[in-house]
C-alpha cells in the first residue's frame, strides 16, 4: 500500500498478530476458529482508494467482519 493510513496499518498489524494468537490455542476447535478469522482479514482487505471500503464487501472500511476479526487477534482502533 502507497500511502498507508492507520486503518491499513492496523490491517497490517492484524495479518501479522495472527499466527501468535493462533499459537496460544490449541484444540481443534480453536484452529478452526483461527483460520475463519485469517480467512475473514483475507477476504476483506482495505481498498486503496481516497474513501476506504472493504474489498471484500464494498462496505465502508473496515466493515464489521475486518473490524471484529481484528479485534480477535487483539488488534483495537
């Protein structure tokens, strides 16, 4: 991203907590949960246009699946 803004860099910051998160969990059912939430910041990134909207879902970013998926991994506006 070119010029990054603090919701992309907060994207950015979520993508890399992920595998530590995902790490401190260890039953299945826990994976399962970790890869849902890498799988919702995947499909839902930031678009890089003047007005911020999610890629994924065309809604104004972050759209509530980015915003609570970040906030799993611990990553707060």
């Amino acid at each position: 991203m070119r010029d990054e803004t603090v919701e992309q860099n907060r994207y950015q910051r979520a993508l890399t907590a992920l595998p530590g998160a995902s790490r401190e969990l260890s039953t299945a059912g826990h994976a399962v949960f970790w890869d849902v939430t890498g799988k919702i910041l995947k499909e839902h990134p930031p678009a890089e246009r003047p007005e911020p909207s999610c890629q994924g879902c065309e809604k104004r970013w972050p759209c509530e699946m980015a915003e609570s998926a970040m906030q799993q991994v611990g990553v707060r506006a």
